[in-house]
C-alpha cells in the first residue's frame, strides 16, 4: 500500500490594512485544496519586522509567498518591495502585489524592484475571491516553490 505523505503547510504572508480584503482573502482560501497558514500585518514596518523576525514576530515563519498592498500606513508596498529584494536573505520570496492602484507609474515601479505580479484589485466580492483563487492555483498547484529555510 502506498502512502502519499501530506505536504508541509504554504505558508503565506499578507500585507494588508483593510479588514474587508483580509476576510475575503480568508474566505476565499478557506476553499483551498492544500494545507496553508494566513499571517497578516498590517502596514510596512510590521512587514519587515515578521521577515526579520524582530519584536513581536521573533517566532515568525519565512513565508513561501507575500501578497503585498501597496497602500500601507508607515512604510508603502514599493518601499517594502525594494527593502526586501534588496535583502539577500529575503529576495528569493515571491511577491505578489495585490492593490487597487491603478498607476502605471506603480506597476512600473513594482516591476523594476522585481515583483513577480502585480494584480488589481477586483472591487467586487465575486472578482475578489476569483483573483484570490487564481493566484492560490497557480502560486500553489502549478509552480514550484523554493525550499524554505528557516533563519
């Protein structure tokens, strides 16, 4: 008999400061087909203290993925962007920016620091989750992660 052995949890961290798009964004993982864990921060400092593991996140997970909001209190998702790829500890993290900024000034910025994708926000509930499935199936099912390492 062959057993298939359960995969290590995905483990993804969103920054976000709306409320409303985290509860989408857990909804709509809720119907994942793959094990995972959610942490939120909720502006840029906070973002880079989880990655470092400094203060409150000192026992924080690397995460295998990042879905960054650009507009964020204290530190932007570009300033995040340019700190944490500049950083050879964290720059093999994929970023994905999930924002509602429609700039193209933004999407050119996000890309020059090297996001791998750059999605807008769907205002509507229904858009949302589709968008949030979309980025869980391909991140998630078809691609292929780096291993994580723990630091």
């Amino acid at each position: 008999m062959y057993l298939k052995m359960q995969p290590r949890p995905v483990v993804i961290l969103m920054a976000e400061d709306n409320p409303t798009d985290v509860m989408l964004t857990r909804e709509a993982l809720a119907s994942a087909k793959l094990l995972y864990t959610l942490h939120v921060v909720e502006d840029g400092i906070e973002v880079m203290e989880f990655l470092r593991q400094q203060g409150k996140y000192a026992e924080a997970p690397r995460p295998d993925i990042i879905l960054l909001d650009l507009n964020m209190p204290r530190r932007n998702g570009l300033e995040v962007l340019a700190g944490l790829k500049a950083d050879a500890n964290l720059k093999n993290i994929p970023v994905i920016v999930l924002t509602t900024s429609n700039s193209d000034e933004d999407v050119a910025k996000a890309y020059e620091n090297h996001a791998n994708y750059y999605i807008r926000k769907p205002v509507d509930f229904d858009g949302f989750t589709q968008v949030v499935q979309s980025v869980q199936d391909f991140w998630f099912l078809i691609v292929t992660l780096p291993m994580r390492s723990e630091h």
